[in-house]
C-alpha cells in the first residue's frame, strides 16, 4: 500500500509540475492567437491560427515590418504589421509609405491603400502600425486605434501552425 501512495504522489507531483510549467510558458513565453478577417491578406488568411511569441518584446524592442499582436481594448487583440518606430514622422501618399519623408520600400506583399495620411510625427514608446491589406484594415489611421503603445504589444507572430497545409515560418 506504501508503494501505490508513494507512486501516486509522485504523479501528482508530476502532474502539478506540468501544469505550472505549462502556466508559466503560456503566459510569459508564447501564446496562440486566431486571425479573423483579411486585415493581413495576402500574408496571414483568415482562421489561421499562430504562435506568438511573448517573451522577444522584453529584450528588444520592435522594428519595423515585425508582425505584432497588440490588445486594441480588453477584450479583442489585433494584428498588425509595424511600419513606424518611436519618433518618425510617418506618411502615406499616392499608394506609398513614406518615414521622415523618405519612401519605404515593402519587401512582403501589401494590398496598396486608396488613402492619404499625415505627415504625423511618433511619439516616444509608440508605434504605427498597418494591415498588409491596406483598404480593408483598421490599423493607426483610425482614430479607434491610433499610435500603439509599447505596452500595449504582447508579441511577435513567428509561425503558422493551422491549418497544416499552410504550416510555416512568418516573414
């Protein structure tokens, strides 16, 4: 009886660890999250479901072209793509992204905008960010939205992994 009790406490133990394990890598190492909507076409498809990673944000900051999930209220998250960093002025002219009145060659696809923005200028520890399917894509030109603060971004979507035919890294 000795036996069966010290080998049941050992799978409690076992299990108890695991769950704390899989606590801790959940809420501070990634996170799955669900695309819904064509905000990202062509890169990211609607019903994909991806890793995020939660961690990379807190030794280094963003840069641009990161695709970024961020919390837009307290109960719905976004993704978005970043395309201003803290302290640029950022515009949007004739289909082109322009920083510091400099136009931005986008190496991923985008679905081109109709509309104009700015000139506006970043503020400190902010971000703007864009959908790649630029005419269907509640991003920073909406006043809804707007600048994304840095502690708004909870990670970096890295990697596809539904459905399986679409599995890969995200670029």
């Amino acid at each position: 009886m000795e036996k069966f009790l010290r080998e049941i406490f050992e799978w409690v133990k076992s299990l108890l660890v695991a769950v704390v394990l899989a606590f801790l890598i959940r809420f501070f190492v990634v996170e799955i999250f669900l695309v819904e909507g064509q905000s990202m076409s062509p890169t990211l498809a609607d019903s994909q479901r991806l890793v995020v990673n939660k961690f990379i944000y807190r030794l280094d900051d963003p840069d641009r072209e990161d695709i970024i999930v961020f919390e837009y209220d307290e109960d719905k998250d976004f993704i978005k793509r970043v395309v201003g960093l803290p302290g640029e002025k950022i515009e949007i002219a004739d289909g082109n992204v322009y920083i510091n009145g400099d136009r931005v060659k986008e190496n991923y696809q985008t679905k081109k905008v109709n509309d104009n923005y700015g000139p506006e200028k970043i503020p400190d520890e902010k971000y703007f960010v864009l959908g790649d399917n630029r005419n269907n894509s509640m991003d920073s030109r909406s006043p809804s939205v707007g600048f994304i603060h840095e502690e708004q971004i909870k990670g970096k979507a890295f990697f596809v992994f539904w459905p399986l035919d679409q599995l890969g890294v995200i670029e």
